[in-house]
C-alpha cells in the first residue's frame, strides 16, 4: 500500500509540474492487443498479449535571444520487462532550423525520412525495414559495457530541406578500444514529392558494418500516397564476413474516411533466407483520440506475423 501510495504522490506531482508554466511537459502513447508469431520458439505461445506504456518528460526554455534549451527522458514499460525501464538523458539546443543534441542523442540513419514508412500494425512493423544494426535513442537504458556511450547529432532544415548527422562512441572515456558510429542523412520534400538518402558506418560500433539508403514517395491522390525504399545492408553479425544483402521495399497507403489501408512487398537477398519475398498488408481506424490496427505479415523465413490492437497517444 505504501508502494501504491508513494507511486500516486510522485504522478500527482509531475501532473502539477506538467501543467504550470514551467516548460515541462508530459506525452508519449499506450498500446495493446495481440501478437502472433507462426515461427515461435519451441515451447513459446505463438500467439500472445502485447502491452506498452510509453511516458516521455520533456523540459524546454528559451532565451531572450530565442535560442531553446531541452531534455527528454523516457520511462517505458512492456510486457516481458519485469519493471519499468528509463532512457539516459538527451539534451539539446535549437535556433532558425537549427538543433544539435548530446548525449543519447537521435541518429541520422534512424531518423532518415522516409526509411519506417512501410510499417503498418500495432508494433509498427514491417519486414522491408533495414535488417541492419544502429545507433538511435534507447530507450531502456544502455547495455552492459556501454554506460559510458556519448552521442552528438545535429540536424537543419529549410524551405523543405533537412540534413542530419551524428557521431556515436560506445566508450567516451577511452577505457576500451571501441569502433564509433557515424551516420548522415538528406531530404528533400515538396507537396508531392519526398526523396530521402542516408548511410552509417560501424553501425550500432560493430567494425565495417556498412549500411546505405535511399527512398523516395510520391501522393499520387490526396488520400494515396506510395513509396520506394533500397538498403545496402551491413554485417550478419556472425563474424563471417557476410552481409544481411540489399532491401528493395515496395509500399502503399490509403485512407478514406476513417479507415487507412497499407501494404508493402519486400525482396532481399540475403544467402540465409528462405525466401527472399516478405509482404504485409495493414490497416488503421480512426476511433477519435485514438485509433484501432493491425495487420498480417510473412517474413523471410515463411512464418506469418500477425497483430490487432489499440494505439492512443497523450
């Protein structure tokens, strides 16, 4: 009860601090429903229940020159955690289009336009996604041998223009001998059209894992837009030398109404698949505040993913 109590204290608070003037702000989103997994491992349920619960902290100020000050941190939880888990620290400045971060910072190849957009379902996800290891913000905390990783990343944009990079050690202190992260990203966007590029090399400081992405969308109706995406993809991580292939990623979205349909081919080339052609088809129902989804998937091992579900962002 003392548990339950102290808990309901500390949310009390936060809620007034949130809601004062104080730049500090409370959001993030909760999803449920059901997963299931054709290709489970022997003795695991192939179909089970999925929970998140994602709470981002925010803080900003502004100078009186109208350069913004900022941190995030995130406390998340889903099923198979055991507890909730923290991020480590972002923090960052902005001014004119300009934003540079420090510590677990964003990353340019994860955050490249275009490179998620054939995700579809309740976990948002698709088998056309890169296969390839990276850095980006983490959300549960760094690993083992790695609590003492920096991260800087910079980001502009204008007049539909936007670069990115970033540069990731795993050990700033010099104490190991590490390979660093270092990604960039461009993009260009009109009403019609997105175009998009992106590379990371010694992605997620794995030596030599390599990676490269280009993709572009058009909105061929006001309601239909489709995309292409291409990854040359990084190291297996078997210690062979071999690399996950190339990711050719075909997709579509349509909405009418309230309903938003998806679906996406993909083709790599990898020398372990069983097959080289994953697909998925989606959709999403606007309930107003938030939204029902799901979708059906086959990978490039022949298992079929499947999930529906509850998505509501706070």
């Amino acid at each position: 009860m003392k548990k339950v109590l102290f808990a309901t204290t500390v949310l009390a608070s936060l809620a007034t601090v949130a809601s004062a003037e104080t730049g500090v702000k409370l959001g993030g989103y909760g999803r449920f429903g059901l997963i299931h997994y054709s290709g489970a491992a022997a003795g695991e349920n192939e179909t089970q229940v999925h929970t998140r619960l994602r709470l981002n902290i925010d803080a900003t100020t502004e100078t009186d020159s109208g350069v913004v000050f900022g941190a995030r941190l995130r406390i998340q939880d889903q099923n198979g955690y055991g507890a909730a888990r923290n991020s480590a620290a972002l923090l960052y400045t902005e001014y004119e289009g300009l934003r540079v971060e420090v510590g677990n910072v964003n990353t340019a190849f994860d955050s490249a336009a275009l490179i998620y957009d054939s995700e579809m379902g309740l976990v948002d996800s698709s088998f056309g996604d890169p296969r390839t290891s990276f850095y980006a913000f983490d959300s549960n905390g760094y690993s083992a041998g790695e609590e003492n990783r920096m991260g800087v990343y910079a980001s502009y944009s204008i007049n539909g223009f936007s670069a990115q990079a970033s540069f990731v050690t795993p050990d700033q202190t010099g104490a190991t001998v590490v390979d660093e992260e270092s990604s960039i990203a461009l993009a260009y966007s009109t009403d019609l059209f997105t175009v998009s590029a992106a590379a990371v090399q010694n992605g997620a400081g794995i030596a030599d894992n390599d990676a490269w992405f280009l993709g572009a969308a058009y909105k061929a109706m006001p309601d239909l837009t489709v995309g292409l995406n291409y990854v040359d993809e990084g190291d297996d991580g078997t210690g062979t030398g071999t690399d996950l292939g190339k990711t050719i990623t075909l997709y579509g979205n349509y909405t009418m109404g309230a309903t938003t349909l998806r679906a996406y081919v993909a083709n790599n080339d990898y020398v372990g698949n069983a097959t080289d052609t994953a697909f998925g088809i989606g959709a999403d129902y606007d309930l107003g505040g938030a939204k029902l989804t799901g979708s059906i998937q086959r990978d490039y091992a022949e298992e079929t993913y499947a999930d529906v579900g509850v998505r509501f962002n706070f």
